[in-house]
C-alpha cells in the first residue's frame, strides 16, 4: 500500500469511501494467504503421499478409507487458513480507518499510539 499512498490519496480526495478503496488489497492479500494450503492441496496425492494416508495404507486399511481421511484433514487445513486470514484481515481492515474516514498510515497509527501512552 505504501508504493500507492498517492493514488489512494486521489481517490480519497475524490470523495471514494475508504473501504471501496482497500477492498483490492483485503482481497489480494487472502488470497496470497491461501496460496500455499491450496498448492498443498492440489499436489497431495500425485506428488506426495502425506504422512497419515501413507501410515494408513501401510497398516492395510482401504486406501479409499485413508483417502478420505487425508482429504478431510486437508479441507479442515484450510477453512482453519481461510478463517484465520479473513478474521485478521477483517479486523486489521477496519483499524486502518479513523473516525473521520480517513486512512491511518503506519507513521500515523505510530505517532498516535505514542502520544495515547504519554497521556
């Protein structure tokens, strides 16, 4: 967001709303978050055997049986990813807007949690 300050600020001074504007960086930044759950998701099994699904079929359970498994293991992975990312994003989000519907830069929220500590 640094490297665009100047053009938020534009937007900003044009009278777009300061969540419309950070909207773009909450959503690239979940899905980056999410890159490598999906990556190890989609290579698991072809690439990789995973630990409790080799174990599992090593000790004569079905593979379909370990399959299932892994793959519930993996879809619980990622909702606890997915959840985590969007509630610091969603909560994080909402700390870089003031009162007066402006966007908090990090010298900003610096310079204000100083001067909060000294009062």
């Amino acid at each position: 967001m640094d490297d665009r300050q100047l053009k938020i600020e534009s937007l900003l001074n044009a009278g777009i709303e300061p969540k419309a504007i950070l909207l773009p960086f909450v959503n690239l930044s979940l899905e980056v978050a999410l890159i490598p759950t999906l990556n190890s998701i989609i290579s698991m099994g072809i690439i990789s055997l995973p630990g409790m699904m080799a174990g599992q079929i090593l000790s004569g359970t079905l593979p379909m049986t370990a399959i299932m498994y892994q793959i519930s293991i993996m879809i619980a992975i990622c909702t606890g990813v997915s959840l985590t990312s969007f509630t610091i994003l969603f909560f994080s989000y909402k700390t870089m807007i003031s009162k007066r519907k402006q966007i908090l830069w990090r010298q900003e929220k610096l310079n204000n949690a100083v001067s909060s500590q000294a009062k």
